[in-house]
C-alpha cells in the first residue's frame, strides 16, 4: 500500500486555524486509512477511514468514511521525572504512544479492546497532583460510553 501524508485542518486553543500532517495509506483514489496517532487534530484516530480532497499543496483530510473504533489521548507533562513511568503504564494498560518534544508531549491511541475508565482513573490521579493534563482528542463510542 502506498503511504502518504494528509493534511488535518483544525481550530487550536486559541481559536486560530492550524494544520497537521500524519501519515495515510491509500485505500483507494479517495478514500485513506490513518496510520499514526495525531498530536493535535481532534476528532479523529488511528486506523480511521478518511476521504480526501486533492489539491495542488496535497492531499486534504474532508471526512470521516469509517472509524476505527481507537481513541485518542494528548498528553502533557508537567514533572519530567514521571515521564518514563507513565509510558510503561500506559504500555501495560495496551496502548501504543508517539512521543514529541523529548516525550513532553504524548500522543497515546487505545485500541477498543481496552478499558479506557482504568486509563482515565489513572490520568485523573496524576491529573490531581498537577503532574500532567491530558485531553481526549478523539474518544470512540465503544470508550465514551464507560467513561464518567
């Protein structure tokens, strides 16, 4: 399959438009799977099925065809020293993870299988502590409905 990049338009914090490239591979003339985890753009995950417009700057994302199910977290960190026990715990909990700016800033895809309310109930606490924030970026229907 052939792997390329679109672009995601989005609204950031502060209300400004911005942009995100990550990685697609080619279903069709249209139609592209996400294949890495977005560390900005809401709404939308890995393995999502996408349509695209092709213009002359690239391929932009248009809509979602199919979703995959996955979630999506962003995660910040405020105390260095957690970072490394954080991955480890969210690698045990099934999660794979894409790391920016030293591992400061994680993009972290949960697979539908998984629990999202033991992965939640576990950001929360470190959330409390004022070791991280974290925000769900794209949270699927199958995690949305177990979480509080």
């Amino acid at each position: 399959m052939k792997k390329s990049k679109v672009i995601l338009t989005y609204y950031d914090e502060e209300d400004n438009i911005a942009e995100e490239k990550v990685w697609v591979e080619q279903i069709n003339d249209l139609i592209y799977q996400i294949k890495n985890i977005p560390f900005f753009a809401p709404n939308i995950a890995y393995d999502d099925i996408i349509k695209v417009e092709k213009e002359e700057e690239g391929l932009y994302f248009d809509e979602i065809v199919e979703t995959s199910e996955h979630s999506t977290i962003q995660v910040i960190f405020f105390k260095e020293s957690i970072i490394e026990d954080v991955i480890k715990q969210l690698e045990l909990f099934g999660c794979s993870w894409e790391g920016f700016d030293n591992q400061k800033l994680l993009a972290v895809d949960i697979l539908p299988k998984i629990d999202y309310s033991e992965i939640q109930q576990y950001l929360d606490s470190l959330l409390e502590k004022g070791e991280l924030d974290y925000r769900e970026a794209c949270l699927s229907s199958t995690h949305s409905e177990k979480v509080k």
